[in-house]
C-alpha cells in the first residue's frame, strides 16, 4: 500500500539503508527500466546508474539527511538495448537509523522537447545565417553594378534604396534619395512620362523602357522599370541604363557578371529550349563537370530535377511569377550522385529571346528527408512503356508512387502520428490505415492513443 501511495505521485521509487543500497524498488510503469530492476535489490545506488552519473548519487547521499526538500539531481541508469534512461531523483531521510528513500521522475519526454527545441534552433540559426549570406551578396551586387539603380515603392511612389552609383549621379548637398518621390530623379518634363512608365511596369509585370530626362544629366536616355513583389508590398526597379554605347561600354566591364563568375553559388542560364547557355564556374564545381564545353548545349534537366518534370515547374512559375526562390530539389552531379540543393531563378530578356537563371547552392538542411523506399519512375521511364503496358496499368502505377510518397511526407511532417497524418491528407484514420497496409509502410508510430482505434 505505501508503495503504491509512493508512485502514484512519482514514477521511481528506492528504498535505500544507511550505506546506500537498494532494500526495495516500486514502479509506476512496469516495463520502465525493461526488468533491470529485479536486480537492484541488495546493489548499491552508485552501481546501477551510468559512470558520469555516479558522482551526483554520491552528492544526493552526503547532504543531511535531516535536510527535507533537498535539491533534484539528473541520473541516467544503463539499459540492455538502447539509450540510457534519464530519472531525476531527490533523496529524503526516512528514518532515524539513515534509510532514505530516492524519488524519481522520468525524463524522457522532457529530453525529447529538449531535443526537438534545440533541433528546431539549429535549423533556425542554418537559416538566419543563409539569410545573411544572401543579403550580403544582394547587397555586393547592388552596390557594385556600374549603372544607377532605384527601387520604388509602387503604392506612394517614394524612393526606398538606391545603389551607389545613383547615389553618387542624384545626391546633392547631401540629401539622401530615400523617402522623396521621382522629382529627385527626372526633370519636371519628364515626370508624367514617368509615371505612365511606372503603371506600364505594374500592368504588364515585364520590363518596360522609356526615354526620360535625368535631372542629372538633363539629357534623354532610356530608363528600364521592372515590377515585383515582396512580402505582399509592391516594388518598381528603376535603371538608368543609358545610350547604346554606354550600355555596350558597360557589358564589356559588367562588374555584377564578374562577381557572379567567382560565387559560390552554381550560376546557369538556359533558354525556352531548356539547353544550356552559360555557367559560372562554381556550377562546374557542384555538377562535377570538367569544362565548360562539356556543359554549354546540354539539356539541364539532365543535371537538375528528380523526376524529370521539376525543371519544367520551374520555368511556368518564373513565368507566373516572375521569380522562384528556394525551390528543394536534387542535382545529378557526375560522381557522387544526387546531391540534395536548392534553387532560386528568373528571367532574363534578351532581345526578342527569353532566357531562365538559376541560383543553385547545396542545401544545408538540419533535417535530411530519407530517400523513400520505393524508386519515383521518371517521366522517361513511364513514356518508355507506352506500348508495353496498357495505359490504364501505367496510370495505375503512377497514381499509386505519388500516392506513396504523400503518405510518407505527412508521416514524416508529423513525426509519425497517424491522426495529425490523416487530418494533413485529408483522410479518415480508416484510409490511412488501409493505404498504410496497401503500400506495406511500417514503423514506429505515435498517435496519441489513436493506434487503440484502428480496425482490427
């Protein structure tokens, strides 16, 4: 009766004489220690936790035993197969005579928060610091490009950022650019031509070029303005790109060409026809291409994509949207395989021709998804047993892979909780269950009590 009394409010209770050895153990949770317990009983305390552990039994042991409310320690006890098991004890006196009794309560769910939080605060810092890494370069980039270059907000038309050489061409008396409107940039002549640019710009959502007057320079010369979107704020890119000369002057000592060649980022640029057209030579790096001649006029899907139909995505969501950033995907590289990395692109317009960049760099995720059991078949596998196999049993196929790998994303995206799983797919928990048995997907499953409900 006490030692149920006694583990009612505890998990692990020991009973313990003066020297500190084990008189009798009570439980909570029968399978807790997996039976190691039964041989406790006539051991010392000292000896039935782990070596690191040992010093703190002997700190719980040598404070007064007259003292009540002493002081919790963290102790870890070996098991037969598996990771040690950590119980936080504290040690009260029970009687005259020196016996104690060593309260414990298990840790193992509070291990676990402990380590999904510092898991989640890895991914955090991996992530803040990709974000500084790519405001830097944004930044280099920025500053560094010869011609003047100004962002607009599109809704009040004020000035939010400019570039260094604008700076330079437009400040005067040192008046900063940011915060005043188009007046500090073209002359009174011209500011109507350029507010009819602006609204061309946010309609068409392509590059738009007209010949307004600097207040600079008080000549005409071509301004490109560009569209895009930020955080659901609009924003006009504004660049003086000058004359012909001028521009073909600045191609040849193009300084942003010149920093994208030394990133370490993979830079390529393929046209409609998804071949490629240039690289930079750390693409060469990350491919594991030996030059650039084995790579210009290759397909890129080759090198880039996992099912063949991913780098179609990308370019009708550049289409779409202009850009697309930090898109998951894997890059064939020639020697090692399939190398997890993200992609960031958009268009380029060159002429009457339309040309995709792509910002490729490795990724480094803290959570790597494992590679699923069953093999995804590209779109060159299916398209290869048109004539083989009925079209029915081929979309069969196909429906039933996809259908796989959902359900392991949701496991995984759930750390393997089938109710949070089902609710994610849309699914009842009886669905589920038979897909789960259909595709034979097994493992360790937490359902908060969920599993009690399956069908038998």
């Amino acid at each position: 009766m006490v030692a149920n009394l006694v583990t009612a409010t505890t998990d692990v209770a020991l009973l313990l004489d003066s020297s500190g050895t084990i008189a009798d153990v009570a439980i909570r949770e029968t399978d807790l220690f997996a039976d190691a317990e039964k041989q406790w009983v006539g051991c010392r305390f000292i000896d039935v936790v782990t070596t690191e552990s040992r010093q703190k039994v002997e700190r719980l042991l040598s404070r007064d035993r007259d003292s009540r409310g002493a002081g919790r320690s963290e102790i870890n006890h070996p098991m037969p197969s598996g990771p040690d098991l950590p119980i936080s004890y504290s040690v009260l006196p029970l009687t005259k005579n020196g016996a104690r009794i060593a309260l414990g309560r298990d840790l193992r769910t509070m291990a676990a928060l402990q380590q999904n939080l510092v898991e989640t605060q890895l991914a955090l810092e991996t992530d803040y610091a990709r974000l500084r890494i790519a405001e830097t370069q944004y930044r280099v980039l920025f500053d560094t490009a010869a011609e003047p270059i100004v962002i607009i907000d599109a809704a009040s038309g004020r000035i939010t950022d400019a570039n260094l050489s604008a700076r330079q061409r437009f400040e005067r008396d040192g008046r900063r650019l940011a915060g005043f409107g188009l007046g500090n940039l073209f002359a009174s002549t011209s500011l109507s031509e350029a507010d009819r640019l602006l609204a061309a710009a946010r309609g068409s959502g392509e590059a738009e070029i007209r010949k307004l007057t600097a207040i600079a320079s008080q000549q005409a010369e071509p301004v490109s303005a560009q569209f895009y979107r930020q955080q659901g704020t609009g924003r006009i890119i504004l660049r003086f790109i000058g004359t012909q000369q001028a521009l073909a002057s600045h191609r040849e000592t193009n300084l942003i060409a010149r920093v994208g060649q030394i990133l370490p980022d993979g830079i390529v640029v393929i046209g409609a026809d998804r071949l490629i057209h240039d690289i930079n030579e750390s693409f060469l790096d990350i491919s594991e291409i030996a030059s650039r001649s084995q790579a210009i006029g290759r397909p890129l899907d080759e090198i880039v994509g996992r099912r063949g139909v991913e780098l179609n995505i990308l370019m009708k969501a550049i289409d779409a949207d202009g850009f697309v950033g930090s898109f998951g995907t894997v890059l064939n590289s020639r020697f090692s395989g399939g190398v997890e990395v993200e992609i960031s692109g958009s268009a380029i317009i060159d002429g009457d021709k339309r040309y995709y960049g792509f910002s490729i760099r490795r990724a480094q995720r803290s959570f790597a998804r494992p590679a699923p059991a069953t093999p995804f078949r590209s779109a060159n596998d299916m398209t290869g047993l048109v004539g083989r196999v009925p079209l029915r049993e081929i979309i069969r196929e196909t429906a039933d892979i996809i259908e796989q790998l959902c359900i392991e994303a949701a496991l995984e995206l759930t750390r393997n909780n089938r109710a949070s799983a089902a609710e994610m797919l849309g699914l009842s928990r009886q669905s589920l269950y038979s897909k789960l048995r259909r595709h034979n997907i097994a493992g360790s499953v937490s359902d908060n009590g969920a599993d009690s409900d399956e069908i038998q």
